[in-house]
C-alpha cells in the first residue's frame, strides 16, 4: 500500500458535454501503478466520492482543486478524456 502522495497519479476528467457545455464540471480520479491497495486516507479534504463510482468531486473550482493537490504533495495530475 502506497504512503506517499507522489505515487498516486491524479487524473481529471471533464464533464461539460454531460451538461452541454454549460457547466465547467471536473471528476478527479485518484490511482497507483505502485500499490492497489486502498490509499484513500491520502485524498486531501474537499474531495468526494461519487458514489459506486471511481470518481470524487471538488467542493469548489477547477482552479482550486489542482491548488488543493499540489499543496498536498500530489504531483502527478494530468488530463483525462471527458466522461
């Protein structure tokens, strides 16, 4: 299991075309090549888990939310395709 913030890479994904483009809307998915195990202890505060799903939203903004991560330790976020 993965301690450490700089193993697990963020991954985010749009979903303005679910809401017609109206809305600037982004689930972040958290994952590890490193570990399987659960790591969710890291997800920093903010973050919520959609239920049955894989996916957390932001309480706040885009903007914010990669903030939250970096000031976290996570360093690995990248861009995925929109869902």
């Amino acid at each position: 299991m993965t301690n450490n913030t700089s193993d697990i890479t963020v991954i985010y994904h749009s979903r303005k075309k679910f809401y017609d483009y109206k809305r600037d809307i982004y689930w972040y998915e958290f994952t590890s090549d490193i570990s399987k195990g659960d790591f969710t202890s890291l997800i920093p505060g903010g973050f919520l888990n959609i239920p049955f799903t894989l996916y957390y939203e932001f309480g706040g903004s885009h903007e914010e939310a990669l903030k939250n991560l970096t000031d976290n330790g996570f360093i690995d976020i990248v861009e995925g395709d929109a869902i």
